[in-house]
C-alpha cells in the first residue's frame, strides 16, 4: 500500500458504492435516453469533520423527508436519510447496515427511504416505481427487501411477480407502473439528491450529516447526534426540522418579489354536501377529507372544536377525496352518503374516524345498525349510482381546486393543508373576522381541554386558579428536566397553583410502566415525591431490583410495596392515565396542560409567562408574582480556581471522558485567565454511565487534589482523554510526583467515590445530563466558547457596579505562528495557515494543493503547517509529534511528505522507518517520541486552533480568516485581491500550475508534432471506457493531423482482470499489435480471463511463445504500476479520464472535449 497510495483512492469506490455520471444535472434521464458516458468517481468531496461540540462547525445538508417511506420512531432524535438504487450492489448491503442501525439503536433512530436510480442501471427507475405501488398498498418495506434480495431480476414481469407474492392489488400495482403514477416522486428525490450532494449510491445523512454507509461511521455519527441532542427541548420532525433550517442545499434559490404574493381563493362550492352552521355564517369552512386517513381523523377533530369555538359564525361543509391507496376509503365515503339519507351523517362521520382501522363492509354495516339504521334502504342507498356521482364530483372538484392530498380545508376559499392546529385556523378565522367588522374582544380563545387531576398526586393547592397537570414518563430524559421546573414553578407559586403529576409511559421505554406503578405505590405510603425524585435522578436504573431499592432507601413498608408491584395494583391507574392523556392530544413527554391549554415550552421562563396573565385576571397583583427562584449550586469541598471572593461563580460539570468536555476546559481556562479577578471557577464531576474510565478518573482527580495537585492532574487527564485505565492514572500520579501510596490507596478502597457520585446528584438535581454543563451564578449558560462566556458574564459584571472600562478584552483571535514550519516567505503580505492532520484522507489532498500554491506564488505568500491531530484517529498525535522531531532536523518538509504518501502505515515503527530513510540522528528522533519533547507543542496548536474556530481537517486560515474552499481555485480567489491590493499587478499573479504528464513509452496514434495531445487514462474492464473508444476515433477523424493521443493504463483495484489485460495489451504492443489488441479487448469486456486473452492474440497472428512468456512473467506489470502511478499524481480517481495539453476534462464527452480543443486552437490561430 505505501508504493501505491493511488490504490486506496480507488479502492474507496469499492467501499462506497455506485456513482452516477450524471452527477450534476437537474433531473434523472429518462429510461429512453441512451447516456452518452460515465465514470468510475470517487465520491470523498467534502472536508473531513471530527466529532462536533454542540452544533458548531457541523456541516449538515438540508435534507427534507417530505412523503417518504420511513421506519423506526417517530420521536427519535436521530433522522437517517438514505439514497439508494435499487439495482445498485453497493445498496442491498448498505440497506442491511441500516437495518442493524435501526435496531441497534432501536427507538433512537428514524431511517427516511430516498430513490436516486442510476441512469446506467436500466431497471432500477421502474423498482423504485413499483416499490411506491407496493407502498401504496401498505407493503414498501417488504417489496424493498425483495428488490434487494433480487437485484439481477427487475425487469417489468419480475416486478409484477414480487407483487403477486406479497399478495397486492395486482390491478391497481399496474395500473400505477402504466401510468407512471410514481415516477415524479422518484424524479424529485433525485433532483433532491443532486441538492444535497449526492454523487453515487448509496449515500446516507445522519440528522443531515453526509456520509457513507459504513456501520462504524454511521454508528459514531449517530451516537455524537444523540450527545448533541441532549439538551433538545423537541424530539422527532419537529427537532429534524429545526436541525436543518439553516443547513446546506444546492437547492435553486426563489427570487424575491418586492410586493406579497397575493394569496389564492378559490371558489369552493358548497353545493348539496353535508354541512352543519347557517348558510348565512361570515364564515364557510369547506373540509376534504378522507375517512381512512388518520391525519383527516385529526383533521375533524380540529374542525369540530373550530365549530364549537365560534358557532353561528362557522359553517362546516365536508367533502370527500378518498386516496386512492386507502382501499376502504371509497365504501366509507359512500355509507357515510347512505346514512346522511337516514338524518345521520354527522353521528356516522363520528364512527368512521373512531374507528378507522375497520371499515371493511361488515364493519360500516355494524355501525349503521349501532346508530339503528334502516339497514335495506342503507346498502340500497350506499351502492346506488346517485352517491357514487356524488363521491365523484367532490373528488373532481377537490382536483379542480388543487387538493392534491387530505385534509384539506378551504376557509372562505383560502386553502389550509393538513392537520393544522387550532391556532392556524384560528389565525385565518380572525383575520377574516376583523376585516368584516367583528372586535378582538367577540373572537373566542382557543377551547381549554378538560384535564381531570382526579387521584393523581400534585403540589400546592387543589383552590388554585392556577392548574397544571404534567403527563409525564420516568425513563424520559426530557421529563427529568420538566420535574427539575415544575418543582421550581411549586416552590415559587406555593398555593397560588396546583402542580399535578400524570403518568405517560412511553411504549418504547420498557422499564417506565413498572417505574409508575412503583411510585404509585410508594405514594399509598406517603412517599410519592420523594419516590419521583429517586427515580428522576436514577433514570438508568429502573429494573424491579432497583425500585425495590429505592423503596428501601425511603424507608418503606417492603411487603406492602412488593405486593403492590406484584399484583400490578396500580396498573389499571397508569393505565387511565395513558389513555386520558391520548384523548387529549397527548403524544410524548412531557406534556403540560395550563387550565387545560397545552403549554408553550416547559422552561421556567416560558411556563411564567402563560401562569402570571391567569393570577393577574383572578385579582392577583404585579407585585404578587414571583421571579423564577435562584439556583444555588453548593460549592462544597469542590476544587476551584480564580478569585475566591469573585463576584460571578462558574460551576463547570464535566467528564473527564467525554471530548467536548476537553474543548470546554481549554476554552473555560483562557477565560478564567482574562477574568481572573472577577470569576471563580468550580469543578464538579459528572461522569456519564457510557464513558466507562470516567468514573475512576475523576476518584483519581480527587486523590490528586488531596495531594494538591487537582487542576495538574486535570490537565493531564484532559490530554490523555483516551487513555484513562487504572495503569495510566498511576502513571500521571507518578509523573507528577505524588505519594503513589496514599493515592493507590484512595482508589482501592474508594475513598471518593462518594463525593463523585454526590456532584453527578447534584447535577442532576440541577437539570444537567450532558457533559459539559455549566452555570454562571446559578443560571445554566449558553455555550462555552469564550465570547459566549463574556456575553453572558460582562452584564453581570456592570450590574455589580464594575466598570465597561474594567471589563477585560478578548485577546484577538490570531493564528499563532511561532516557529511552525513554513514554505514562501515570512514578511509575504499573504499567510495561508493550514491546521492538518497526518491522518486524515482529505488532509492528504489539501496538502498537495498547499505544496502546488506555494510554488506558484513563491516569495508572495507564506504556507505555515500547523497540527491539529484529531481525537478519533489513533496515530495522528504521535505522528505530528514525529514530524517536529524532523523538523528539529531541518527535515520536515520531506519528512511531512513521507506521513502523507503513507497515511495508512503511521505506528511507532514505521514513523522510526522514515526517519532513518532520510538520515535523521535515530538517538535524538527516539529520545524526542519517548519524552512527548513535542507533546505540549501539538496539543498548544490544537487549542490555537480551536480557539480561532477549527472544528475539523483540513482548517485553512488566510490572513486568519477561515478560507472558503480548498482548491487551488479557490484559494486563488482569495490571495489575489489582497495582493492586487499591496501594490501588486494582474502579470504578477500566477496561474496554475500545470502537471506535465508523463506519456514516455505510453502507445499513441496520430501526429507526433500536432499541438494537441490528448492523453486517456482508461480501464480495459470499465463499460464507459468501452465508450470512450468510440468518442476519440471520432475526435481523431474530426481534427486529424491536429491531434496526437496516447493510451495510458489505470486498472481500477476492483476490475479483478484489468491489471493482466493491461499487460497482455503491452505484449500485444511488443509484437505490434497494441492498437488492435486494445480494440479486441474492448469489443469483449467480460471475457477478459488468461484464456481469453491468449485466444485474441491467436486470433491476431501472434507468437504465441513470446506472448505467453510475457505474461507469466509479468514483464509489463512494472510498467502498468507506472502507468497508474502517474495517474494518482496527475489527479485521476475513476476511468475514463481525458486530459488535453495535460489539462483535465471534467467530462469525457465529444462536446466537452472539442470544446478544449477549440479553444486551445483558437488561441494558436489554426
């Protein structure tokens, strides 16, 4: 692999998957399009990120989940969007990898199903259409896994014959394929493709995240999405949709109109449809809609409560548009016609939705003889030719109108789209109102629900004007904080509200039942909030074990709560619960209900603002109202640094573990610094049950304190984060100096592990449960980054009386050179700073594009080398710490180069290999590894580098501003302005550098002396270069003695027969047959074995001895190395690959390379 580092580019297509040479444009060709190319690519584009603190620096894709088919939970935190091909090889494993992530992370993660059919995988559109039909009818996700289980059978009979298996309407499947119901929708996830950057098959986004579809990655990816979601307050599409509002997209952007489009009304005919209200209402609230559609169900409650709300001012019309999927959709609309014939639409309408899971024929007879129907006349009425015209013209006129889906409701002709909540319709509704006279003060509130407390346990007074019930589930990280608020909202409100407590537990959390049951029955013995407290702070451990404990622990009566638990006594309880919760609208946790209004926010601040308008209409003062209780957060005996008598007190909970807590106590370090004497610093533990060394480090922290040495040892835990085993922590003991007696002492018999899990109770307590936490004089801060800090603690400064002037000023963020090595020259008037890490595949790139700006511009700018090994990759930090040691040589650049050609061979041994290959003295190289010399160099850039904003590799600074895109193009764009405004002219500014293929002993045909060479890098096995033949014999006819073009060959790794066709078209070469060899090989691509390749040297008149001998000995096989060698260096990564006076064509097209031709003659004047 060293010789070769070209092979590990290619390779990666193997590992990826399937690319599409249409990459770039807007819509996918049509099966009737023959495409003219396409090409082998490698898909590795964007920069490489390390795990993210919070959401800074993240590169996410605005990826839209729209209609597609998903699976997994819908409240999961984590949204996995794959684009996939039905045809495409690399996808049916990939789809297995994604289902063991389903499961894996089983209720943590939501997959969302994307087509992006390859226009050179001819079956692969229809699948992606039959896959929709097959949804349509309820079975997507079991006619996938039969497209994947048979990809080399997709043509139309083989699609029809999956159907029949699955037992679907084989009418309506092919009706659909017949008239291509479905193919928009594959056209539009492709064009979203394009979008979002995909370039080949399969591609998945994790919460918009791009990456391949690789297990590990996917797996890491998912688990840092889950630590960043820690704190999130929404969960499922709302917290998916808020994640990517702002991410990337190529999506076309709608240019700006000066005036407000005018909204649409529409002519909505009432007609005869059912209807309830007077005609004469200012308002006509026409309802589409669907009764086997459960939004519709939501849909009709909205309407009913919208009627309710506002009476005589609302008329409610339904009208049907059964979905043509919803295959008892139709039979409904017409027995709900048939019972409005009997007086009882609207009691019918109500039956369906209730039970719109069973609308088979028996089902709607059975209701119409619950509502005692006249059954004969019903049946009569439901299949007679009247409803059904009915049915149909409401469906004709929903199209007519532009219904494209159910609900649909028309207010007044303004169109409202889905289930809508009440406010929206409400925000219409007014509107409308107050154009036609009505005041504020006639408009009704949104109607409260009716939340009974009933026996459920609650806080102040059951008097209150105030009340608020909570639904609520133990094993809900996000109730944990909810109690944390409400508690405060009890404890600051006292009898002025009463704080009830639901039971609402999740189907997907198993142990929350059980928890409820148990706190129930601690209640029965008057221990309720003390029982949900001990469960709130033990989430993690709710197994029957651990109740029984926690039972214990309060003293308890254990017969009696064992046979509660046992009997399952208070089931039936939770039980009520849960269903009174869904009856409400409740659908995940927590909820709370204000005067039965659904609250906005769960924060103490949010939650004020909804309770003190209450008090003040119940008599209550201003000055009655109280402010949201302070936290006080206990220093105790906790290590701290800064002024003691400081006015502000940060209290940081961290883990020792945990990554983003290594970042945080870098940037919370600097700013206890500048702000000394103004801010304390307080450390507390919060070690997380996942980070499994965290717990121990932290003892091991406080054994280090006892010594004195709490923030030494904190420092090296810190730069040792994936190093923290029993062994190590002796180690940094030992290399501090301490008494190793008393602290192996104090870890073996534990002697603070109380005091750790006493800071993670405290923390939790307090609402943290994600690493790092902080709060800044009791208040949880937003962010830790240096300017989040100031600007949260400078106004608590001022407030304190001390002075703007006195405040301390942020250092400016500059990259801090030093003696980092550098190419150019140190007083350019450019410097291009490189944050790299030797790891890194696209570090590796960014690195040759450096090496290629630095001798175009010479002595114009300055390219420093800075390191930033980042944490997940093993050998990075060490190998950067190598190359300072060369550096101490005089040898770094050399020694940089070695790293980089061999990213994948960077242990101890092999980085003493490369020293002692360029010369260095191996005693001062071993020496400088072995006593971490450059240690504390690389780990003082990597904090440079965060400070000033790095997040990932490669960072390029130019004039220490973050540089946009990292080609040589692109960087261009950026250095030449400045130097065009220091005193330099456009002649001065280089181009760039060409790199001279070198085509010496490489076949060709045409003109030796003609001025355009046209130079192939082509694969014998790849079906595009088979392609490419055809494109240059037609550019050889068209320019004739004007062009000259050379044959190179670059066999990709996974064309297993491509390197020996190679080698046996330079043995045919050698007896003066390469050309016609090379047309044999091409005209017969899969059958290129040992066999096949002697048979066409037979057939071309051979000497079939020396050929052989040839091959068997692999005389070319050297020169085929070569070949490919030059290839990587030149910039190739798939086949084919034209270049025209050593310039690449981006295409491989007649046009496109005509076009260069041109242009190049144009200029010559020929």
């Amino acid at each position: 692999m060293r010789r070769y580092p070209w092979i590990v580019l290619v390779s990666l297509f193997f590992l990826v998957g399937c690319q599409d040479p249409y990459s770039n444009q807007k819509a996918p060709p049509s099966s009737k399009e023959t495409s003219k190319f396409g090409s082998y690519q490698n898909v590795f584009n964007n920069t490489y990120q390390g795990p993210k603190g919070g959401d800074s620096g993240v590169e996410r894709w605005k990826v839209e989940t729209g209609n597609a088919y998903n699976k997994g939970n819908t409240k999961a935190l984590v949204t996995i969007v794959e684009f996939s091909d039905f045809q495409c090889p690399f996808c049916s494993r990939g789809a297995k990898t994604l289902d063991g992530i389903v499961k894996k992370y089983k209720g943590k993660v939501r997959l969302y199903f994307k087509h992006y059919p390859l226009s050179f995988h001819k079956d692969a559109h229809l699948a992606s259409q039959a896959s929709l039909a097959a949804g349509a009818q309820g079975k997507f996700w079991e006619y996938h896994d039969k497209l994947f289980a048979n990809q080399k059978k997709l043509k139309r009979p083989d699609l029809e014959r999956y159907a029949k298996e699955l037992k679907l309407d084989m009418k309506k499947f092919k009706a659909a394929l017949d008239k291509g119901t479905y193919k928009k929708q594959v056209d539009d996830d492709f064009v979203q493709g394009g979008q979002v950057n995909v370039s080949g098959t399969p591609t998945a986004y994790v919460n918009g995240r791009k990456t391949s579809v690789d297990a590990k990655k996917i797996g890491e990816l998912v688990d840092e999405e889950l630590k960043l979601a820690a704190g999130a307050k929404t969960t499922g599409d709302a917290y998916y949709t808020e994640l990517i509002k702002k991410a990337k997209s190529n999506k076309p952007k709608k240019i700006a109109k000066k005036e407000k489009k005018e909204e649409v009304i529409q002519n909505v005919s009432v007609g005869n449809s059912p209807n309830t209200g007077p005609e004469e209402a200012p308002i006509t609230i026409v309802e589409f809609s669907d009764f086997e559609c459960p939004y519709c169900s939501r849909g009709a409650k909205t309407a009913k409560k919208v009627k309710k709300a506002y009476g005589d001012k609302v008329q409610l019309v339904f009208k049907h548009y059964p979905l043509a999927f919803h295959i008892h959709a139709k039979p409904a609309a017409y027995a709900s016609m048939a019972a409005r014939e009997q007086g009882q639409f609207w009691a019918y309408h109500d039956k369906l939705f209730a039970n719109s899971k069973k609308l088979d024929r028996a089902s709607l007879l059975k209701y119409a003889k619950e509502l005692g129907l006249d059954i004969p006349r019903f049946t009569q009425n439901m299949d007679s030719y009247a409803v059904k015209a009915h049915i149909d013209s409401d469906m004709k006129q929903a199209s007519k109108v532009g219904v494209t889906g159910t609900p649909a409701f028309f207010i007044n002709g303004r169109m409202i789209s889905g289930a809508q909540p009440f406010s929206k319709f409400k925000e219409v509704i007014d509107e409308i109102l107050i154009k036609k006279g009505f005041k504020k003060s006639e408009l009704p509130e949104e109607p409260a629900e009716v939340v009974e407390v009933g026996n459920a346990y609650y806080k102040g007074s059951k008097d209150a004007p105030v009340q608020i019930v909570e639904f609520s589930d133990f094993q809900c990280p996000f109730c944990s904080r909810g109690a944390n608020t409400l508690n405060l909202i009890a404890k600051a409100y006292k009898n002025k509200v009463q704080v009830a407590f639901k039971h609402f537990p999740l189907s997907f959390h198993k142990d929350a039942p059980l928890a409820s049951q148990a706190a129930l029955a601690a209640g029965a013995q008057g221990k309720f909030w003390e029982y949900h407290d001990l469960l709130f702070e033990n989430q993690k451990k709710l197994k029957r074990p651990d109740l029984d404990k926690y039972a214990k622990e309060l003293g308890l009566n254990m017969s009696l709560f064992a046979l509660a638990l046992d009997t399952a006594k208070y089931k039936a309880q939770v039980d009520a619960d849960l269903a009174q919760g869904s009856k409400i609208g409740v659908s995940g946790t927590p909820t709370i209900f204000i005067n039965g209004r659904k609250a906005k926010g769960n924060t103490f601040e949010e939650l004020k603002k909804q309770i003190d308008p209450i008090l003040l209409k119940n008599g209550y003062k201003k000055s009655d109202l109280p402010e949201k209780p302070k936290r006080v957060i206990k220093v105790g005996n906790a290590y701290t640094k800064g002024n003691p008598k400081a006015k502000v007190t940060i209290v940081e909970f961290s883990d020792f573990q945990c990554p983003f807590c290594s970042r945080g106590a870098r940037q919370v370090g600097e700013f206890i610094k500048y702000y000394k004497d103004h801010v304390r610093l307080v450390f507390k533990h919060f070690p997380l049950s996942f980070h499994k060394e965290a717990h121990l480090a932290s003892q091991a922290s406080l054994a280090a304190g006892a010594q004195g040495k709490f923030w030494e040892y904190h420092d090296r835990l810190f730069a040792n984060q994936r190093k923290l085993k029993r062994p190590d922590l002796e180690r940094y003991a030992q290399s501090l100096g301490l008494d190793m007696q008393k602290f192996k002492a104090a870890l073996d018999n534990g002697t603070y592990k109380g005091q750790v899990d006493a800071d993670l109770k405290q923390g939790g307590k307090n609402g943290v449960s994600g690493t790092p936490t902080m709060f800044i004089n009791g208040e949880k801060a937003k962010g830790y980054k240096f300017d989040e800090l100031k600007k949260q603690v400078d106004p608590i400064l001022l407030k304190l009386g001390v002075k703007k002037e006195a405040l301390p000023k942020r250092p400016p963020k500059v990259v801090k050179i030093g003696d980092a090595p550098y190419k150019g020259s140190p007083k350019a008037k450019v410097q291009v700073v490189e944050f790299s890490d030797f790891q890194c595949p696209y570090c590796s790139r960014a690195a040759n594009t450096l090496n290629t700006l630095a001798k175009a511009y010479g002595d114009k700018i300055q390219v420093v080398f800075k390191q930033y090994p980042l944490g997940f990759h093993k050998d990075a930090h060490l190998a950067a710490q190598a190359s300072l040691a060369a550096h101490a040589q005089g040898k770094f650049w050399a020694y940089h180069d070695k790293l980089f050609a061999n990213q994948r061979a960077l242990k101890r041994p092999q980085l003493e290999a490369y020293a002692q290959q360029l010369g260095l003295d191996m005693g001062k190289f071993k020496a400088a590894l072995d006593n971490g010399t450059y240690k504390a160099k690389v780990d003082a850039e990597m904090a440079n580098g965060t400070y000033i904003g790095v997040n990932g590799t490669p960072s390029v600074f130019i004039n220490n501003k973050p540089a946009i895109g990292l080609s040589f193009e692109k960087l261009k764009e950026q250095i030449d302005p400045i130097l065009l405004k220091n005193g330099y002219k456009q002649a001065d500014l280089p181009e760039k550098p060409l790199k001279r293929i070198n085509t010496k002993g490489a076949y060709s045909k045409g003109n030796p002396n003609a001025p355009i060479k046209i130079v192939e890098f082509s694969d014998f096995q790849c079906p595009f270069c088979s392609r490419a033949v055809g494109t240059l014999k037609k550019l050889q006819k068209a320019y004739g003695d004007k062009v000259q073009i050379f044959f190179m060959n670059f066999p990709l790794s996974f064309h297993k027969d491509a390197h020996l066709a190679s080698q046996a078209a330079l043995a045919a070469g050698e007896q003066a047959k390469f050309w016609e060899y090379h047309d044999k090989l091409f005209a017969n691509q899969r059958k290129l074995k040992r066999a096949d390749l002697e048979k066409y040297a037979q057939e071309l008149g051979m000497d079939m001895t020396m050929f052989k001998q040839a091959l068997d000995s692999g005389k070319f096989k050297a020169r085929v190395d070569a070949e490919l060698r030059e290839g990587g260096r030149v910039g190739v990564s798939g086949t084919p690959s034209f270049y025209v006076n050593d310039r690449p064509i981006k295409s491989p097209s007649f046009d496109a390379v005509k076009k260069r031709i041109d242009a190049i003659l144009s200029k010559k004047g020929k």
